[in-house]
C-alpha cells in the first residue's frame, strides 16, 4: 500500500463519513413528524420505550445522537430515567441498520437482477435522482429527499472507495499479523473501542470494518472482539454531553456505558468460552460485509435480551455510581442537546411556550380577579407568573434563534417563525397583569372605590377580556382556526366597549358622580385591557397566517374584517352578547378598524 493508496482511503472516509453525516439531517428533516410522535411514545411502558429508542436511531442512523437526545430529555425533565434505560436499549438495535445498507455492496453473482442490488449498479442511479430533486425542485420536502439519496449515493461511494483503498493489504504480511492480533478478544474489544471513540459513531467504525473486511483478511474470530468495543467506544458522546448536566442526566449516559460493559463482558466472556472449549472453525474463515452486520446485529440484539429484564437493577447500579447531592436538582427546559435533532427540540419549545402562554393567560384573569377583590396571596401570585413569562420569552427567543440556524424543515421553519412571533405578545399579556395590579393596589392603598354603575360595566368587559384570552389560547395551542376566526371580532367589540365606557366614566365625573382621581385609574385600566385584547389579536393572527403560509397579519386581518361574512356574524354575536344594557346595541364603528 502506497501513499496514493492512503490518500484514497482518507478521501474514501471523508465521504464515507460526509454522506452518513447529511443522510442522516435529511432523514431528520424528512421525517419530523415521525420523530415527534414517535416521542410522545416515551412516556409509556418498557416495550414501547425499547421501540421508539429503536425507531428514532434507524430513522437518524446515529446510536450517539439517540442517545444525546436521551441525555437532553432527562435534564430537561422530559423523561424519567427508568424510561432513559428503555430508550437507550432499542437505540443500541437501531444502529445496526447502517451495516445492512453497506452490506449490499458484498453482493456477488453473474444474475443481472441480483447485481442490480449491488450499490454500485444503482448508486449512480440514486445519484441522479437526487441532484435532480435537489437542484430543480422547490418543495423543501422533495430537497430533502434528494439530499438523502445523494447522501447515501456519496456513502455508499466512499465505501467502494475504501474498499478499494485497502484491498492491496490483502498481500501485506504486517496487515495479516495485526489482525491475527485482534483475535486475542481484549485487543479486539479496545481496538473497537478506540476507534469508534476517534469518530464517535459505531456505525462509520462498523462501516470502516467492512471496508477492511473486504481484504479477506479480516476473521470472525478478529472481526467480532471488535465489534463488541465498538458499542464500548460509541458511549464517548454521551459521556460527553452529560457534563454540566444535572445528576439524572449524567446517569443516563451511564446507562448507555454501563449497559454496553456489562453486555461487553458477558458475552466476550461466553465467546471466549466458546473458543476455548470448541474451537468453531467458522471464527477462522475471512469476515465478509452481510457476515459483519450479521454480527453486529446479533449482539447487540443478546445484549439487549440480557439486559432488558434487568433495566431496574441498571436503574439502580447508576443511581449507586451517580449519588444524589444535597442540592436540588434544576432541569433545564430547553436543552442544547436537543438541537441535534431539530424536530425534537422544536417539539420542546412548543411544550414549553405552551406553558408560558398558559401562564400569561393565568396572570392576566388573576389580575383582572384582583380588581374585584383584593388579595395579597393573588398579587404574588401575579408577580411570579410575570417573572416566569419573562424568564420563557429569554430562554425560548435565544433557543428558537440557535435552532432557525440549523437545517430546518419548511414547516418546521414557519413553526419556529410563529413561536417568536407569538411568545413576544404573551409576555406583553403578563406586563398588563401586572399593571393591572398595580392599579388595584392603589385602589387599595388610596381606598377608591368605582361606582355600582361603573363595577357593573368592569364586570361585562372583564367577562369579554377572559373569554378573548381563551380564544386566543385555545387557537395557539389547538391550532383552532375556529377560535382564531373569532379573536377579532370580540377584539372589534372589546374596543368599542372600552369607548364607551370612557365616554360613560367622563360623564360620572361631570356629573360628580366619579373623583378626577378614579377617573385617571379608570382610562390606565382600560388602557391595558385595550392592549390586551390587541394582543390577543396578534396571537390568532400570526396562528391564520402561518396555516395559510403568510406571514402579513395586518393584511390578513384588514381582509378578514372588509370581506368576510363570517365575521359580520361573529361581530353582531358579540355586540349582543356584551351589550351594556338590554336593548342598546352597540354600533360597529368602520373608522375605528
């Protein structure tokens, strides 16, 4: 092997390794909503968690990022470590798909329907089709698709490539005497391990050894020890993410290492027993790629078997190696973990602003309620909801932005656009609470009182400020195009109350029914409840538009009131339902709009 050999093999490896690499983010991207329904799987029984760990790694080709997800679930509170264990199991089964894809390339026959599986009769054909899709289709979803057949076409590529690379070996007495070394099961395992640890994927490692296979001089009885270090060495990423993590985080990751010792140990024990006592003459016969997958595939399916009806006592054994501190632990809601698998953390945020707009909404009638009836318990309650919306607009604004800067679906990039748009007014709904409270504190402090006529008009736009705080929530977490359709018209009827009522108040004070002191607290009030109600406007606006794939809310909204019968309905509904007094109507006044 000379130094042009070399090169090629690096060159081989870089796509080999690049084509993994970029199949795998376009099979994220592709099948998202696959991945997310696959996590609301996680919650359920020990079988279930074995799938999903099992489904998501064959859909990412890549045990590590599986498992750093995992990692990121954890510390994020998301999931229990019990169900962690699950996960990572069926993550350790799903690797495997990789080695079957590649093993395709060791097919050999004279019949042209058996050669045209071999990858390098359809490879270019893949080929073709992907540059064809991804140059000349506009569709983010069809990129994808041809991003994920030009990743395979360039892995399958760079397999070929180093299959060539080494196969001049096959003659190199030193080539033939390293791997009669790696025999010895303890030098086969920590060659496996090192290697996978370099790289950081069991699946390029095992690739690599079937690359190496097809020299011919690569045994089972070398290639095996190997493959069992393998899934030692591909615990290094978890092990790496688990720092600064919190305590249940780390010991996922040591779920991942523990179980793939203990596997490791068991079954190097029962294959070195079996070497000794039987000698199978099978273990001296040349590895070839099918036998390589046939291995990897078989042990990690025994060590899943051996360990699956252990998972409490692995539980257990990490909670002994990671002990609790002192300290409470904190989860963080939005992992950097997660980035790796943008389908996922995206699914996250929608969790977590889901939380943050039901906080919002929670502070706001709080507020309201505290103007009715003062209570020191609901003003702190006040406080610390508008604290925590503050802390999730942080938090989501900066993890929404990191995310919009990965390769992201079309969809997904819309979802992403309207939580920052809408986790902004929701934070804007905890400020009025607050304000609202203030007013009520000095209502309290000043001891003012408003009227019997003016708390029964409060009493009917509080009722129309709750009921569009509902709508408007229920259209962004439901995606209710129902509820949003009837946002702006109650919003249309909520101004015109307000008008109304600060016509009605002036006229009190004229009348010195009403002090110029609670004249001024009055407009502040209805002031934030005006605001509060454009808010939820701009909530159920941006839900129409990104489901409408536009992003131009006043557009949108100025369409929707001009030409829309619906809303005529849903605005005379409204004036009747909030009328001030029976038999007034309220008159829709087109120049406010």
């Amino acid at each position: 092997m000379d130094i042009f050999d070399l090169l090629t093999l690096t060159g081989g490896l870089s796509l080999f390794l690049f084509g993994m690499n970029i199949m795998g983010q376009a099979l994220e991207r592709r099948a998202g909503d696959s991945l997310r329904s696959l996590l609301g799987r996680l919650t359920t029984n020990r079988w279930a968690g074995l799938l999903t760990g099992l489904g998501i790694t064959a859909v990412i080709q890549s045990s590590s990022a599986t498992t750093v997800m995992v990692v990121g679930f954890v510390n994020s509170g998301l999931m229990t470590l019990g169900q962690a264990v699950n996960v990572i199991m069926g993550a350790n089964i799903g690797t495997t798909v990789t080695a079957w894809f590649l093993s395709l390339a060791g097919i050999d026959s004279g019949n042209m329907l058996v050669q045209l599986l071999k990858p390098s009769s359809f490879t270019p054909v893949l080929g073709v089709i992907g540059i064809i899709f991804y140059m000349f289709c506009k569709k983010a979803k069809k990129k994808d698709t041809g991003m994920i057949l030009l990743g395979f076409a360039t892995l399958m590529y760079g397999m070929e490539t180093m299959s060539g690379a080494v196969s001049g070996l096959r003659d190199v007495p030193a080539f033939q005497s390293l791997f009669i070394a790696f025999e010895n099961p303890v030098l086969g395992v920590l060659a496996g391990a090192i290697l996978t640890a370099i790289i950081q994927s069991s699946s390029a490692s095992v690739g690599i050894l079937q690359a190496l296979a097809v020299t011919g001089q690569v045994s089972y009885g070398a290639a095996i020890p190997i493959i069992m270090g393998q899934n030692i060495g591909t615990c290094v990423t978890a092990m790496l993410s688990s720092v600064g993590a919190n305590k249940n985080a780390k010991r996922a990751a040591m779920v991942h290492l523990s179980f793939n010792i203990i596997g490791t140990a068991v079954w190097l024990t029962v294959f070195g027993l079996i070497k000794a006592i039987f000698h199978p003459i099978f273990l001296e016969y040349p590895a070839s790629l099918l036998g390589v997958a046939v291995a990897h595939s078989v042990f990690n399916v025994l060590c899943t078997i051996l360990m699956l009806p252990f998972s409490g006592f692995l539980e257990k054994l990490v909670t002994g190696l990671v002990p609790d501190s002192r300290q409470p632990e904190v989860h963080t809601e939005l992992d950097e973990r997660l980035l790796a698998t943008p389908p996922i953390a995206l699914e996250r945020c929608r969790k977590v602003a889901a939380d943050m707009a039901e906080t919002a909404v929670s502070s706001l009638k709080e507020g309201l309620e505290s103007l009715q009836r003062y209570l020191p318990e609901t003003a702190s309650s006040v406080r610390e909801k508008e604290e925590k919306t503050d802390h999730y607009e942080d938090i989501l604004g900066s993890y929404l932005v990191k995310l919009s800067m990965k390769q992201v679906s079309e969809a997904d990039s819309r979802e992403a656009a309207k939580l920052l748009k809408i986790i902004g007014d929701f934070e804007r709904i905890s400020d009025h609470a607050v304000s609202l409270l203030a007013t009520a504190e000095e209502m309290q402090d000043k001891k003012l009182k408003f009227t019997d006529a003016a708390a029964s008009e409060l009493a009917v736009i509080f009722s129309a400020v709750e009921e569009i705080l509902d709508l408007s929530l229920k259209a962004f977490l439901d995606d209710d195009m129902d509820a949003s359709a009837s946002v702006e018209p109650l919003k249309q009827v909520i101004s015109e109350l307000k008008e109304e009522l600060r016509t009605r108040h002036i006229l009190r004070m004229q009348q010195g029914e009403c002090s110029i002191r609670a004249g001024f607290i009055w407009s502040d009030l209805l002031t934030d409840l005006g605001r509060t109600s454009d808010h939820c406007s701009n909530i159920a606006g941006c839900v129409t538009d990104i489901a409408h794939h536009n992003m131009n809310l006043h557009e949108s909204l100025r369409e929707f009131r001009d030409s829309s019968v619906e809303f005529d309905r849903k605005f005379k509904n409204y004036v009747q339902k909030y009328c001030l007094r029976p038999n007034e109507k309220l008159v829709y006044d087109q120049s406010r709009l």
